[in-house]
C-alpha cells in the first residue's frame, strides 16, 4: 500500500531514509510529497505529517486512507471530527520529540537571560523559580534539565496526582494564578484546543513575580497577543520568549527589542534525533495500523 510522507516541513534526511525503511520492509510504497497534498493523498492507505493541515477537503480526496499519524504530539493540524466521519484512525507519537522542545526552552532562556550576548552582565537561571504550564511529555523533560540547572521547579497539570510531581521533586500547583504568581519563570505547554486558546494574558502574566518571564515552545493559539501586548506595556520588567512567532512578532520585536525574543521559525522539534523518533515512530505506527488496526495512540476515539 502507498503511504505518503508530508515534507512541507523536513524530517532531517537519515529520519526519511528510516521510515522508507520501514514502510518497505513491511511491503508498503513511500511517497513523499512536499506541496499539493490533494492530489498525492488519492490512492495513500496512510499520511504521515508534522504540521501539515489535515482537513475535510484532504480527507476527500483520499478515498483509500485508514490512518494518519501526527510524527509529533499537538495534533490541532487535524480535524479530529472529519476523520471520524471518514472512517479514519488519528494518532500521534507522544513523548518522541518532546527532549528537543525541552532543550530549546533553555536555549532560548540562557539567550535571553545572557542578553544575547552582547558583552553585558545577564542573570543566572540557577536558584531561579521556574512553573511549568501542563506537565506532561515536554513538560518533564523541561522539569529534568531545570533541575540540573538549579532551578526551583513547579508545575500545574489537573491531570497529573501531587505525589507523582513530588516523587519528581517538583512542586505541584492547583491554579494558574498560584502558578503565575509564584515563579519567575513560566514555560508553556498546554496543547490548542477550544478550552486553551487565547487562555493566556494580561491576567495570567501580571501575576508574575519581578523580572517575570513567559515561555511559549506550545503553540501561538494559546496567547492572546492584543492582551499580552498590554501586559508587556504595563509591565517593564516582563519579557516573552516564544518558538512559535506571534502574529503580533514584528511589532512586539520593534516596541520591545530586548524584552521580546522569537525564533524565525518554529524550530522546537526541529533536531535530527526527534526527527529520527517521531518519523520511524509514526512509520511504525501506520504498519501497525494497516496490518491489524492496532491503534494504540488514536486521538480520535
Ligand atoms: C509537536 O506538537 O510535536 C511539536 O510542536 C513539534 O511540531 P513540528 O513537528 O511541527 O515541529
């Protein structure tokens, strides 16, 4: 069967040369594709993407697929609600790529905390608080490297018990505003959905301590721009660091060049290993899927 491999966004190549691999050694066809989805999806049993828009109007042009898997963990790219009503499984690969995502948050931190390096005295992250919005699969790996950091690290998740964060050595939160109010720094992590969107602004941000600094590796959908934009007007001391560029990015980077920092591109996953585990994950996964409907990671259900 024919399985398309989106690319609009690369997979590093040794990441492509290993899910050919595994697609062919389970007698399956890789096709690659980098623009016009429609019509490479036509005659595709499976659809590996990253970022690419999954949509209705994909959907019906692909008379043949069962699965599509996300090599990654936000699935927002997907309409979850058409896939279903194409008869179509939806997965992800979580946990696969999210040590990448979780090494940048401290690139971009030390970044800015060392004033881009421009010969100035910065400030250090050691002994520093440190909140983590949502603590799952990046939100651990951001907690592991904090620590080595000498961060003191907090974290808010509904879904995760107190005694699993404190067996961590992280301590748990119970609202976003303790959350806020109580570190330094706050690292994003919540997924976008109807519940998260715009749910971040100048309420959450004000609440931060002095020289407070928000951290978004999630998604831009999360923040409401026009109100964050008020927050870093009426706070000084606050800065916003993102790996996914607000729409507002060239009006923030010209009002607050020093206070703001923004990769060009979303550049979280973009490593050789994530590629690697993601993408011959997700391989794996469409195998799986096409040869018994194994659907252990369907988000869809
Ligand atoms: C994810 O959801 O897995 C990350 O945000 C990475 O996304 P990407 O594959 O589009 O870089």
């Amino acid at each position: 069967m024919k399985v398309l491999v989106a690319t609009s966004k690369p997979f590093a190549p040794v990441a492509v040369k290993g899910i050919k691999e595994v697609l062919e050694a389970a007698g399956h066809e890789m096709v690659l594709v980098e623009e016009d989805m429609i019509k490479a999806v036509a005659d595709c049993a499976g659809l590996i993407v990253r970022s690419d828009i999954v949509d209705k109007d994909v959907m019906d042009a692909a008379k043949e697929l069962k699965v599509v898997v996300r090599a990654g963990a936000g699935y927002d790219n997907i309409d979850l609600a058409e896939a279903t009503a194409h008869g179509i499984c939806v997965m992800n690969t979580p946990g696969q790529n999210s040590n990448a995502v979780a090494e940048l948050v401290f690139g971009m931190l030390v970044t800015l905390v060392r004033n881009r390096y421009n010969g100035t005295s910065g400030t250090e992250l050691k002994d520093k608080t440190l909140g983590i919005h949502a603590y799952g699969q990046v939100g651990r790996n951001v907690a592991r490297i904090a620590k080595g950091f000498g961060m003191k690290v907090s974290a808010l998740d509904p879904w995760v018990k107190d005694e699993d964060m404190v067996a961590d050595g992280i301590t748990p939160m119970h609202s976003v505003e303790e959350l806020y109010q109580n570190n330094q720094y706050v690292s994003l992590h919540i997924p976008a959905t109807e519940q998260t969107k715009k749910s971040v602004g100048k309420a959450l941000v004000e609440l931060l301590p002095k020289n407070g600094v928000l951290i978004n590796t999630a998604r831009k959908e999360v923040i409401d721009e026009e109100s964050l934009a008020e927050a870093l007007a009426a706070r000084e001391d606050v800065r916003y660091v993102a790996d996914v560029k607000p729409d507002m990015a060239e009006e923030l980077e010209a009002k607050y060049p020093e206070r703001v920092l923004f990769t060009p591109k979303k550049m979280g996953a973009q490593t050789a290993e994530a590629n690697i585990n993601a993408g011959i994950a997700a391989a794996n996964q469409v195998v799986m899927h096409l040869k018994d409907g194994w659907n252990r990671f369907q988000v869809n259900k």
